[in-house]
C-alpha cells in the first residue's frame, strides 16, 4: 500500500559527497518519524540519524558534522546529505519511516529497499 524508493547512492572517493532520498509513495497516508540506517558487510544495521515531522534531529555521534538529515513533507520525501564521506562510511543505507495509512488507525515502520554507498579511492 505505501512504499519507499530510495536514490543517490553510488560510488565517491573518500571527501566526497554525495545526497540520498527516500520518497514515499501509495495509499493516502500521513508520516511520522523518519531515519537513516546503514549496514556494512558483516556488521549489524546501525542508526545514523532521524528527523521527527516537526524537523527536529538526532545524529549518530559518527556522522556529526558531515552528514545532515532533512525532508520535506509536502513532497513526502526524506534526504541525506552527506559530505566527507570516508572508507568506513561504506555500507546499504536504508531509508525507515513511521506511516498511518488513513484508513487505518495505528502506524507501522516501513523500510525502503536500500541502497548502496561505496567510498573508496
């Protein structure tokens, strides 16, 4: 019923950049809470940063300073901007949000398909 696609991933030399989105799409449905999270090759999924629908944020101590989280609700679309990017940033990074279909009372978490970010010389 709703779905979300993730871009931009690729990759970047290390100091690059590069900027994600996550964009929902489907039944009518409002979002909540949205995140970031990434997951390197034999390491657990790991939280690298949320955005509540107000616009406040949380980031993983990790990333602060270089990457930056945002979104914009009229377009239902979440974004990762992330700048000097470096080896270990390297893993799937997944897009997480929470969604109320409206014809249905409570909301669940979503997760898109991830995509992947590679940084290396």
């Amino acid at each position: 019923q709703v779905q979300l696609v993730e871009s931009g991933g690729g990759l970047v030399q290390p100091g690059g950049s590069l900027r994600l989105s996550c964009a929902a799409s489907g039944s009518p449905f409002s979002i909540n809470a949205m995140g970031w999270y990434r997951q390197a090759p034999g390491k657990q999924r790991e939280l690298v940063a949320v955005i509540a629908r107000g616009g406040s944020t949380n980031y993983a101590d990790f990333v602060k300073g270089r990457f930056t989280i945002s979104r914009d609700n009229a377009k239902n679309t979440l974004y990762l901007q992330m700048n000097s990017l470096q080896p270990e940033d390297t893993a799937v990074y997944y897009c997480n949000a929470y969604i109320q279909i409206l014809s249905i009372n409570a909301p669940r978490a979503y997760w898109g398909q991830g995509t992947q970010v590679t940084v290396s010389s």
